[in-house]
C-alpha cells in the first residue's frame, strides 16, 4: 500500500513537472523566434505582408501614372504633327505675299512702258529668288559640259556632239532642291560622243 502512495505520488509530481515545463518551452520556442528576428532583422509575417501591399499599391500607382503620363505624350506627339503637316508651308507662303502684291501692282498701271514692265518683272523675279532663299530653295542649273547627275538632271534626249558622252548640252529648264531634297530635276539633252570614245 505505501509502494503505490508512493507511485502515485511520483506519477502526480511527474504530472505536476510535466504541465509547468510544457508552458515555459511554448513561451521559449517563441522568445527564441522573437530573438531570432530581431537578431536577423526580419518582421513578422502580417506586417511583411501589410508592406508588401503598401509596396505594390505604390507601384501600380507609379505604373498608372507614367501610362497616363505616356499617352500624354503620345497625344501631344500626334497633335504636334498634324500641326506641323497643316502649316508646314505658312512661312512660305508668308514670303510669296511680296511677290503677289508686286504682281497685283504692276496689274493695275493703265498704260505701262515696255521698261517699267521689264523693271517690274525684274523687281519680282529678285522678291521670288529672296523667298526661295530664306526657304532653302536652289537651283539646280547645271552648265554645258557638267557631267549628266540622274540624281539631279533628267535627260530628255541624246544629240550627237563633239563634247564627251553623257555631259550637258543644253538646259531646257532648271530643276530645284528644297534642303537636300529634289522638287525638280533639271531637263537637259545629253552629248552622244561623235568621234566613238567615251569620257568616263
């Protein structure tokens, strides 16, 4: 009988050690977690979590904005160039009014002189040449004898000429660049070598 007081009481001490321990290694396990993140830095999860979110919100707003931003730009783009294509040609227009006004005043003299048409027509050619300039428009009037440019001349017919092949004879009219651009080349007839050789 006082063998199983004794078990009994070792088995009720056992139980009495059992439950206190069980606590104390619960509140360890997790002070040794809270060390372990404040040691390594690490947040608990629902507030890792939480910033992820806040991080993503704050980006798909960044992301929204520069696509706004950009369709902006892409609008303003497009309206840029529509005004351009529409008044590309205002500043030349603009510096063909002197020619017009001359034209028109020359209209209006009753009985004008063969010399003050001439002069007239003289002071218009140089408003239009003046436009030309400012509007970086040249001539492309090539001299008898340049050699034939098919970028720039377009030949209308061979003449047989004592001048070496493929060199200008004549110029029947001028042709005409805007910038590096051709508007018109210039009509010529080309030499046809008459004596057989060919001038490279």
């Amino acid at each position: 009988m006082q063998n199983q007081n004794e078990m009994s009481n070792r088995e009720t001490s056992a139980e009495l050690f059992s439950r206190p321990d069980a606590a104390p290694q619960e509140g360890a396990q997790e002070g040794a977690q809270e060390g372990e993140q404040a040691r390594t830095g690490e947040l608990p999860l629902e507030e890792q979590l939480a910033r992820a979110e806040s991080s993503l919100a704050e980006m798909q707003d960044a992301f929204l904005r520069a696509k706004a931003e950009m369709e902006n730009l892409r609008r303003r783009a497009r309206e840029d160039i529509a005004s351009a294509h529409k008044y590309a040609i205002g500043n030349f227009a603009e510096s063909l009014l002197p020619v017009k006004d001359s034209l028109e005043m020359a209209l209006q003299v009753e009985t004008p002189s063969v010399e003050s048409l001439r002069e007239g027509v003289n002071m218009t050619l140089k408003q239009l040449s003046s436009a030309f300039e400012r509007n970086r428009v040249t001539e492309v009037d090539p001299k008898p004898g340049d050699r034939f440019d098919p970028d720039r001349h377009q030949a209308i017919s061979m003449i047989p000429s004592t001048q070496p092949s493929n060199t200008v004879v004549n110029v029947l009219q001028k042709g005409y660049l805007i910038a590096d651009r051709l508007l018109r080349p210039a009509l010529i007839t080309v030499a046809q070598s008459t004596t057989g050789g060919n001038s490279s």
